[in-house]
C-alpha cells in the first residue's frame, strides 16, 4: 500500500507521516517512509540520530543523467520516462527497525533550469515500488499541490490531506481535492489535525465537505515531535487511521 500525506504548509504533515509509520512498523510491517518535502525533516520525526547520512536522490545527478538521458540542467526536451530505478531504495536509504528511510531532496535552486529529468526520476521511482503484502510505503509530501501537479503523487493508493481549522488550509485542501481527480486518484481521505473541540471537527467536515477519516487533538509536545511515545488518545486514533486505510484498499 502506498500512501501520499499532503496538505497546507504547517498543518503537521511530517508528524503525521511519521506517527502513521510508526504504527504500522510497531505492526510488524515495513516501512518505507520517502520524504519528498523540501525541509526533509521526516528523518527527525522518525527518531533517526541526527547524524544519520541519507543521500537526497536528486542530488544524484550522474545516476539521474543516465537514468533517465539528460543532464538535470540539459536544454534538451527529449528523456526517457521510464528510468530503470530497482536498485535505488535498497542502495539510498537508512533504516531503524521496520523503517527504511528516504530523502527525495529539493530541485528548486535559482537559475538551474528544469526540474523535468528529476521528476520523471522520482515519479518512475515512486511507481516502481512494487510491494510485498507485508510492505507500506508513506510520503511526506512537500507543502502545497505542486507535488500534485508534477504527478509524483500519481501511483499512490490513498492521498491524504491533513487539514486544521483555518480557512487557508480548507482552500488548500479543495485544491487537492480538484488537481486529485485530475490525476484519476481514488482515494482521497480527510485527517483533521490540531482539534481542541467537537466544533473544531465540525467546522473541518462542514468546509471540506468530507467526514474526517481521523480527528487528531491538539498537543503541544507534537509541534516538536522527535519519535517516541505519545498521548494513548492519540496514538489510538493513529492506529485506528492505519487500520481504516488498509481495509478500504482490501475492499477495493
């Protein structure tokens, strides 16, 4: 199962991702946890020493011009689509328990012109992943729908949006939502995220227009969440996500 974690700047995309990993590591399953957001501090989530050596795929650029036949900062617009990427999460990642962990990078530094060849990397890579019944894949998306509208969220099984009580996060959310059914993505869940009350929840469903999949409450030690226990509330709410994301795909 794959799953793409998205939402507006801010809302706790990377603790949820991480949280979400977690309970399906403590499950016995493995996990491959991909950090594609720019600020890549899923690895801090997750608990790994801050030392840990992960190499930003992007900044593979020989393995990338090969892989896909064009330098990243090539003017050509001719590459292949289809790069041959097998090996990469075996030779690119660290792991800790169940958890295996990878770094997408950023692609946005001024003057380097496209980030086609990247992209078309990182999406061959992402749809590649062909899993075992006892694999899970989770990806911390960047801030936003530009991951979106680049497709590197196309092969996934479930999109989440994670979603607080706030207007800027309802727009980001129905933008999601729209650049989603373009993409032919099924699977489309609400996370309501930071709920003080029955009102805040309310609220979310009522301006999304969806029913939360999971309410998380507000909690300030998750704002600096570095791995480790959590509130039993909230760690039974997680889990009961992780639950419902694996029955609906089995339901089909």
């Amino acid at each position: 199962m794959k799953i793409a974690i998205s939402g507006k700047g801010g809302v706790g995309k990377t603790t949820i991702s991480s949280l979400l990993a977690r309970s399906y590591a403590a499950k016995g399953l493995k996990v491959i946890a991909i950090d594609a957001d720019p600020d890549m501090n899923l690895s801090t989530a997750l608990g790994f020493a801050a030392g840990a050596r992960i190499t930003p795929l992007v900044s593979l650029k020989e393995l990338i011009a090969e892989r896909v036949g064009a330098a990243p900062n090539s003017p050509t617009v001719y590459f292949k689509m289809n790069p041959k990427v097998d090996y990469i999460p075996e030779r690119f990642s660290v792991t800790k328990g169940n958890i295996r962990l990878m770094v997408m990078g950023t692609v946005r530094e001024g003057g380097k012109g496209c980030a086609c060849p990247e992209n078309a990397f990182i999406r061959q890579l992402i749809g590649h992943l062909l899993l075992q019944d006892d694999e899970i894949v989770i990806m911390d998306m960047e801030a936003g729908i530009e991951h979106l509208g680049r497709g590197t969220a196309q092969f996934v099984d479930h999109l989440l949006a994670i979603v607080e009580p706030g207007i800027l996060s309802f727009q980001t959310f129905h933008r999601i939502k729209q650049l989603a059914a373009d993409l032919r993505i099924r699977r489309v869940g609400l996370v309501a995220n930071r709920v003080r009350s029955q009102d805040d929840l309310a609220r979310i469903e009522r301006e999304t227009g969806q029913k939360a999949l999971a309410s998380i409450a507000f909690d300030d030690s998750l704002h600096d969440y570095v791995g480790g226990d959590i509130k039993p509330s909230i760690q039974r709410e997680i889990n009961s996500l992780a639950e419902i994301l694996s029955k609906e795909l089995s339901h089909g």
